[in-house]
C-alpha cells in the first residue's frame, strides 16, 4: 500500500498544492485523484502566476478573452474559475461520498484585499456564485480584516478556506469567526453546514530562523507550532461551544497543514508530511513532494491531540532567542507582500501575454 493511501485510511486528506491547465488536460490530476489518494487541491496567486508564465496552455484563451474586451483581473478570475471548475468535477464524486466533507478546489480573493473586509466579503460571494460549483471554497486570508469577512463570509453561507495563519493564535481567531457565522446562521434559522478550513503555514517558520539556532533544533519549530494548534483544534471540538453547533448540524472547520514542502536541501523531502499525520486534517501537498511522498514516505505516527513535547520544545526556541508570537505576526504580513506582489505580477503578465497575443494570428503570424 503507498504511503498516500496510508495517511488516507488514517483519515488524513491529501490535497495538491497545485493546478495548471495542463495538469487538467494531460489527465495528471486526475491519475493523483486515482492512484494518489489526491481528494482536493488548493491554488494562490503564485501558483497562477508560475503556470500561465511557464507554458503556453493558456494562451489561445487569453488571446480569445483579451480580443473580446477582457483584461487584468477578470480576465484571470475567468482563467482560473476555467481550471477550478472542471477540477471541481473531477473531484466532485469525492465531495458527494464523503457528504461535502472532502473533495474541494479552494480560490483565492485578490490579496489587494487583505485589509479592506467590505471588499473581501463582496468578491467572496460573486466569486463562489459565479464558480457555481458546491465544493470551491474561497480563500480569505486570516488577517484583522479577513477575520472580520470570515465571519460574514460564512454567514452569507459561502464556504471559506482562512489562508495565512501561522499560529494556534491565529487558527483560534479563524475558529471563532466560523463559530460566530454558524451561530448567527442558526439564529435566523438558517442552514449551519457551511464549510470551511483552517490553513496552518508550516515551514515557512523553519525558513526564517534557520541561521538563528543550533543545529540541534533546525527544521523543528515549524512542527512544533503544528502540534501546538494541533491540540488547540482537538480541544475546540471538544468543547462544549462546539458541541453546541455540531447538534444544530454544523460541520467542523478542518485543521489544513500548508507549505509543507521541504525547504531545507538538507533535510527529508517527506519531512513535514511524515510529521503532520493526524486523522480530521488537511495536508496540501506541493506537486514534487506528494510524488516524494508516494514513492519513499513513511507514515511512522500520528500528532498526540495533547501537544505531546511542543510546549518543551518551544522553550528550547524562546531560550534561544526565538519570540514565536512576534515571529508569527511577522510571518503572516510577510505572507500577505508576498502574496500581493504575486498578484501584481500576475496580472502584468496577463496584460503582457493579452497585448502579445492579440499582435499575433493563432498560427502565430502577424496579423
């Protein structure tokens, strides 16, 4: 048995981390769905980015959007909805098995709207109305604003993937704001399934500290803030508040494992996926590491929902010099640039590829 299929029978989803039209129409994604154990996959601006600018599968539909008068961004939101959507079918006997639990293509909101709620919130609804597919999530980041949309997000009944959270702090802000929007949901009488996942960063915290510590605790503090929150979320559920809502038919916000590729060339390529097992998790999953995975990945464990050694081994970094609560706020505004200027520089190669193209016939000669 692959390991993939392992940590799915230990009731751990694995997503890709990945979609490009040519992952559609070469039939990939749906090998990975298959063979993989592959039942969801996430995309951001950057991975957009990369995929319209590294091959031509997306040229002859730029050229045919920008000819009818599209440009910048609903130009790209009509792309990728193109991709997300017949993703979305192809998973869709996922989402139906597993009663909407699983199964699910995630998009992003413009990043441009990190700090503007009123703004998220309206692209949130016009984007999942104009998916009209019942497993996309939207991505909200989980910023002071996104907070704030999160909950009215949710409350409008649009599934929310909450994006850039680095600590148990932040995933417990992300969890009460989905709370709120059921328990409003149910105070109008309305329907309390509305999905939603909570999307932990994890290596990027190995990244920033890699030259600030000894060797001994290298490539283990992005672990550690895991199964911190790991035991947060166990113990969330188990509350009475939550309790409360899964009797009304609320569904649990699911615990998402994200960048959880090995940065480190010295480290295992499998590192954080062998680490993270947990039944009721998400792990997102870069292409190159979840082919790693299948091909030599162990599944030796699963998190302890107590936190197991976090606590200790989180004081071994504070007494290193390692302030993981500031760290985790500058993780997140540094997620948050660096997302934005992928969208920017998404969208100034969709208006280089758009003026490109229509210079030119589809066989490539001047018009």
């Amino acid at each position: 048995m692959k390991a993939t299929q392992q940590l799915h029978h230990l009731g751990q989803s694995l997503w890709l981390d990945n979609i490009t039209r040519g992952l559609l129409t070469s039939g990939t994604l749906g090998r990975y769905i298959s063979e993989l154990s592959v039942t969801g996959l996430t995309s951001n601006p950057t991975i957009f980015d990369q995929a319209i600018g590294n091959a031509g599968f997306y040229d002859a539909a730029i050229r045919h959007k920008a000819l009818a008068g599209k440009s910048g961004e609903a130009l790209f939101l009509e792309l990728a909805l193109e991709d997300l959507t017949q993703a979305a079918d192809l998973l869709r006997p996922v989402h139906d098995a597993t009663g909407g639990v699983d199964g699910w293509v995630s998009l992003e909101v413009s990043p441009l709207l990190a700090d503007d709620t009123v703004g998220t919130i309206q692209a949130a609804v016009q984007l999942h109305a104009q998916a009209q597919r019942p497993n996309l999530f939207i991505k909200i980041p989980g910023t002071r604003a996104g907070i704030a949309a999160i909950e009215e997000t949710i409350f409008a009944g649009v599934p929310v993937n909450v994006t850039l959270l680095f600590s148990r702090e932040h995933y417990i802000a992300a969890a009460e704001a989905y709370m709120r929007g059921l328990e409003r949901r149910i105070a109008a009488g309305l329907d309390a399934r509305v999905a939603s996942v909570a999307s932990i960063f994890v290596s990027r915290w190995d990244v920033a500290i890699q030259d600030r510590v000894p060797d001994a605790l290298r490539n283990r503090l992005g672990i550690a803030i895991a199964m911190r929150t790991y035991q947060a979320y166990c113990d969330l559920l188990a509350a009475p508040r939550w309790q409360k809502l899964a009797d009304a038919g609320a569904r649990p916000q699911r615990l998402l494992w994200a960048s959880t590729g090995t940065k480190d060339p010295g480290a295992s390529d499998t590192l954080y996926v062998e680490a993270l097992a947990a039944p009721d998790t998400i792990n997102t999953l870069p292409e190159k590491t979840l082919l790693a995975f299948a091909e030599h990945g162990k599944v030796k464990g699963v998190l302890p929902p107590d936190g197991g050694d976090a606590e200790a081994l989180l004081a071994e970094f504070a007494r290193a010099g390692v302030d993981d609560a500031a760290l985790a706020s500058q993780l997140q505004r540094e997620g948050t640039r660096s997302f934005t200027q992928s969208w920017r520089d998404l969208m100034e190669r969709i208006a280089s590829k758009s003026a490109a193209l229509t210079q030119t016939r589809p066989d490539g000669a001047k018009p």
